[in-house]
C-alpha cells in the first residue's frame, strides 16, 4: 500500500491535495509513460522501415478518485472544489511526491470532472482527463542553481573590525570553470546569466567537452546583465536599471558563437570567459532535470 504519496493540483488560484482525505485517489493513468511517435519510409521491395525521425507525443493523464463525506451536501461542497480546480481550457500544475522526491507537470484540462454515483450515497467516484500541450516531462519541483566565480560572503555576527586592519564583506570565487550535472537520461536546456560586476567586452561560455560555445558581441556596463534561455525557447534578454531589452541581435555569429548549449545527460563542464574584463564578472547557471514518469 503506498503510504507516502500526494498528489497537488493547482490551477493558480486555488490548489487541492487529491490524497488527503475526504479526497481519495484510486488510480492514475499517464503518469508513468511516455508514447515516442516513430516516423519511417519504406522503399519498393525494402525489408523493414528506415526511420526518420521521433518524437515524444503529449502526454495523456487520468485521474480517478473518490471522495467520502457524511452528508449530500458535503459531496456536493467538495464537487464544486474539484469543479473549480479543474477549469476547462485551463492549465493546471500537478505536484507528486514519492519516495522523498517532488516533481511537477503542466497540463492542460481535457475533460472535466465526471462523476458516478456509488451504491454508497455518501461516497462519489469520479474521473478527469488532462493533456500536456507542451513539455511532457515531469521536472524537479526546484530549479538547480550552478555558480560561477560568485562572491562567498565573509560577513557575520558578531561583527569584530579590527583596528586599523579593517574587516572583509566577501571574497570572489577565482574559479572560471564548473560542473553541471544533468541527472535527467536525456539532453535538456538551461538558462544562464552574465553579470557584470564592471566593464565587460564580449562576455561567452564555452563547453570544455564539446568545444561548442555562446558568444556575446556587447560591452556589459556594470549592473548589466544577460540571460540566455537554451532548448525549445531560444532568448536572449539583456537587464539594465530594470529595463528589459530583446538582445538575440547582439550574437557573436562570424566568430561561431551562436550555439545554445545544452545540458547533456552526465557531467557538462563549462568555462565562461571575455575579451575584457572576464575578471569583472560572474555565470550563474539554472536548470530543471527531466524525468519521463513518476
């Protein structure tokens, strides 16, 4: 019997635990399968297929529940909770935790909540149907976070400032490389940041295994900073003062610098470095680790 597991669901305005009771699941269906669509051709007298390409399809998910209640009027409070959870041509966030582990999945609302009569009158089943429309993996509940060069902080209580030495706030890491490590089984996408702490010429990362790299082709004024978005949504945003600026146009083409790296599964060791002022900043990497079931 599974005594751990819990089920969320949360559409952004209200949020519902499925398995606390008077909520009950019985069942799920999706949420440990992915169906890979497997295009092929064939020639005239040809043995087999020669396979084109592939593709995860979206996910289909059910959720068959049951809720318990002492009255008519309490099944009919808790139908209207799981109606207006499950709102149609809305989105949902699903949370699962198992095993210590919490993941998470979009999907959108395919079928609302049916609901069947049982021969007890104080206990409903009842079923809903979902779909992800866009990624169909789950995902850590949390993106990691991978630092480069940071400051490590030198700061705390209780504070001592020896005389006529003075006192250190922080120091900046001297390293330029780290270790990113993808626990998912397949290749995912990131996000990383530059941030200027100066002047910064033509800020890039480089992927020490692959030699591939990202370039910039800008001068980085302090506070400034840039983020690029890799995987399916390629972007590039730059942050000043608050502004937001699209700055895809200020990638380092001719040098070859447009590749948008990505987290292969394993160990990905990274390098950033700048024409000018490399010692000016620092590379913050964040990721979310894929899974293809719970």
């Amino acid at each position: 019997m599974v005594t751990d597991r819990k089920i969320i669901v949360s559409n952004g305005n209200t949020s519902l635990e499925l398995t606390m009771k008077p909520y009950y699941v019985k069942k799920t269906v999706g949420f440990d399968m992915l169906e890979v669509q497997i295009v092929t051709t064939q020639g005239f007298d040809q043995d087999g297929a020669t396979e084109l390409n592939s593709y995860v399809l979206p996910r289909d998910m059910e959720i068959h529940g049951e809720i318990k209640a002492e009255s008519t009027h309490q099944i009919q409070d808790m139908r209207d909770k799981l109606f207006r959870l499950f709102i149609p041509k809305h989105q949902v966030t699903i949370t699962h935790y198992y095993g210590g582990r919490n993941r998470v999945i979009k999907a959108s609302v395919e079928k609302t909540p049916k609901f069947t009569f049982s021969d007890v009158s104080k206990v409903q089943e009842y079923i809903v149907q979902l779909k992800t429309t866009g990624n169909p993996y789950w995902m850590d509940h949390a993106e990691s976070l991978v630092q480069m060069a940071n400051i490590v902080g030198g700061f705390h209580f209780p504070v001592v400032i020896p005389k006529d030495k003075g006192m250190t706030f922080g120091i900046k890491s001297p390293s330029l490389i780290a270790n990113v490590y993808n626990k998912s089984a397949i290749k995912i996408g990131m996000r990383f940041t530059f941030i200027a702490n100066g002047t910064v010429t033509n800020p890039q990362l480089f992927n020490v295994n692959t030699r591939e790299f990202f370039k910039m082709n800008c001068v980085m004024k302090p506070g400034e900073s840039i983020t690029v978005q890799t995987g399916t949504d390629k972007t590039v945003t730059r942050k000043y003062r608050g502004v937001k600026e699209d700055y895809l146009g200020r990638i380092d083409i001719p040098s070859g610098g447009n590749k948008f790296l990505e987290l292969e599964p394993g160990d990905n060791l990274f390098r950033y470095a700048a024409d000018e002022g490399e010692n000016m900043m620092s590379v913050k990497i964040y990721f979310c680790n894929r899974y293809a079931g719970v």
